[in-house]
C-alpha cells in the first residue's frame, strides 16, 4: 500500500539548511511530516518551521 503523492523536495530542505548555514546557526536535526513541512532542531534546543509559500505549491503541483 502507497503513501501517497510526496509533497517533500529535497530542494525544500536543501534552501532551509544552507539559509541557516548562512545564518550561523547549527542545525542538529531536520524532521519531514508527510505534507511536506520542514521543522529544524537546532543546537540549543530551538525549533523552527520552515513554511511553503504559494509559490512553491504551485511549482511542486506542476
């Protein structure tokens, strides 16, 4: 039995992970839920959620 259509991009994570790189911030873990949706854990214990714009809905559906 299937799971469905991903709605994950390995680009998607790629983009969030060097932006934080960029930011200084240590990233120690990336989680993926099934809609797609990216939570990085970082160093400190922090949590952020990484967001997808309209734009990127667009362009994944197509």
């Amino acid at each position: 039995m299937g799971h469905g259509k991903s709605t994950f991009k390995q680009a998607d994570l790629t983009r969030a992970l060097r932006a934080v790189e960029k930011a200084g911030r240590d990233v120690v873990r990336a989680e993926i839920a099934r809609d797609g949706r990216i939570v990085l854990v970082f160093k400190n214990g922090e949590e952020m959620l990484v967001e997808r714009n309209e734009w990127d809905e667009w362009r994944a559906s197509n």
